[in-house]
C-alpha cells in the first residue's frame, strides 16, 4: 500500500499551500488572488489540484461566504506549522550570513509611508545584500497581519487599545494638526478655541484608520463632536479635498512635509493641538527575530533623530505660511 505522506509531497506545492493558506485567513477566493497578485482562474486551479491530492474537499461555499471543511480545519493547522518551520529556517540561514543577505518584510500603516520608503532605502544602501518588501495598510488590517504573523515588522502611530500579544517600540513623534485651506476664514486667527470648529465641516479618513479613531476620541473626550462631511481613503484626497475647500480635516505633519510651495494649505492654531503621538516599531510578542529585523530596529534609532529634524523643518515652513496669511489678512482689512 502507497505511503499517503509521500503522495501528498509528491503531488501538493508550497504554492498550493500559500494559496489555501490566504484563502482560509481571508474567507474569499478573490481577495486571496488580490492578496498574491494571482488571477482567480489561477487561485481556482490551485486549489482543484490540491483537494484532487488529498482527495476530500477543503471548502464549501454558502452564499458568497467560504467555510473550511473538517479537512480543511486539519490542513490549516498543519499549514501553519509546515510555514513556521519554513520561518524559522529562513531567520536561521539570515543569521548565519549575518547581513551580507538576507530578507525583511514591514508592514506601515498608510501614513507612514512618506517616511518608510526612504528609510528603507537608507537602510539598503548600508546592507546592500538585503531584500525589502513593503506592504502599506490601514490599521485594522495592519493588526490582522500581525495576527497572523504574516510579516517581521510593524510600523504604527499608536498602541492598540486592544490587549495584543505584541511587543512595541517608540522611535519617532508623530504630531496631529488641525489643517485648512489658507482662504479658511480661521486661518488667520490664533489660539482658537476647539468649540469654534463645532460648526464647521470635517474630512476624515475611512473607518479601519488609526488616525481617525484616535482623533473621533480626542474630541470626545473634549466634549465635541466634528461635523464629518467625507469619509476618503487617502491622505491625498484628503488634502486634494481642502485645496477645495471642502472642510477642515487632522493630519500628521508627515503628510505635509513634501506639500509644494506655495501651498494652498495652512495649520491653524487651535489650542490643546498639535495632538502629540509617537511612531512604533512592533512585532507580534515571542517573535524570533533575524538579523535583519533587529538591525532594522536599531537603525529606526539612529533615523529618528534625521526624522524629527525633517518634522522641524516642516512645522517651522507651515508656521511662516499662517503668519504670512494672517499678515496679508490684516493688510487687506
């Protein structure tokens, strides 16, 4: 009688795997082909070829919703260990040639991303053998990466209220600014009280942002509740919407560091802002850490003093902006 562990490694691929694997934690087959960069035809054949290998079905399908099967409640698990080995093995062939090569996946949320790149690309220019992926998200799914232990690091702009099994570092501020068009009749106005933007319209983020939920909080806390106009699911648009005068919106001073000059767009000075939040690097909690994600690590601490000095520079550039507004304000009355 045939060994059955030897048909499956005969007939089942690590890719056949990756792809059920994907499928199982997304409960979709398009998202998984999404996720992978796979056409759903190719999703579909993967998987045909594996239940065909292990001979029992591994979803089922009610609605639109997919369901594992017993069987595939057993591979999952068995999937999860087979990749951790795989984890493991991948760190301890990193450490043992230590940064001469070797392989880093960070995952930012979509803020982050005006700064992750260029330290990513200062970071490789030091250890040139190493390969970067970046995968750039909202929080919520941020968080669900982490979960599921997909990447080495993390980068987020605030603890999670929720009690993780993850460790955090901070290793940069991350201040939050009330920002309007220059036009905006506050721009030329100091110290605003926070009840004078009651009526005003507000744009926001999309549920699932850090950014927003922590902002939605703030004015709790404070007693106030913006009036929320738009809803986008970009730091672009966002601005793109208050160059058209659409609303007032909260910004990190990161998204505002590469804004053209001139500008349409000011930092109002209203009191108890800007919100002062700080940039973590994270990994889920009893992560091995390589080589390369330590070193990672320790350069976030050298850049740091390189990031606030860039913070700076914009907070003092934006600050000149509103007085020059305010000035030409006054002069024309």
């Amino acid at each position: 009688m045939a060994d059955p562990t030897l048909n499956l490694a005969r007939h089942v691929s690590l890719r056949q795997l990756q792809v059920f694997a994907t499928i199982a934690r997304l409960k979709s087959f398009t998202k998984a082909a999404d996720e992978l960069y796979l056409t759903q035809p190719t999703v579909s054949t993967q998987i045909k070829r594996l239940t065909e290998a292990i001979g029992l079905p591994l979803f089922e399908q009610i609605g639109r919703q997919v369901y594992l099967t017993e069987v595939g409640c057993e591979l999952e698990a068995a999937v999860k260990e087979i990749f951790g080995v795989l984890d493991r093995f991948e760190m301890k062939i990193a450490d043992l040639k230590g940064l001469k090569r070797g392989y880093l996946r960070l995952c930012v949320i979509t803020t982050a991303k005006y700064f992750a790149p260029e330290v990513l690309g200062r970071f490789c220019q030091r250890h040139q053998g190493v390969d970067v992926a970046l995968k750039v998200t909202n929080r919520d799914t941020l968080i669900e990466r982490l979960l599921a232990n997909k990447d080495d690091l993390y980068i987020l702009g605030q603890n999670p209220d929720r009690d993780l099994e993850m460790v955090t570092r901070p290793f940069a501020p991350n201040p939050l600014y009330v920002v309007a068009h220059r036009d905006h009749p506050l721009a030329c106005e100091r110290q605003i009280p926070l009840a004078h933007l009651a009526d005003e319209y507000f744009i926001m983020r999309e549920p699932g942002s850090g950014i927003r939920d922590y902002v939605l909080k703030t004015f709790t806390e404070r007693g106030f509740k913006p009036r929320v106009r738009m809803e986008l699911g970009s730091n672009e648009a966002i601005r793109h919407a208050i160059y058209g005068q659409l609303g007032l919106s909260v910004l990190s001073l990161h998204t505002l560091a590469q804004e053209p000059e001139p500008s349409p767009l000011v930092i109002l000075d209203v009191q108890g802002f800007p919100l002062e939040r700080q940039w973590y690097i994270a990994h889920a909690k009893g992560k091995e850490l390589s080589v390369v994600a330590q070193a990672f690590i320790d350069f976030l601490g050298e850049e740091s003093i390189q990031l606030r000095q860039q913070l700076e520079d914009t907070r003092i550039r934006l600050s000149r902006r509103h007085e020059a507004v305010r000035t030409e304000r006054v002069s024309g009355d």
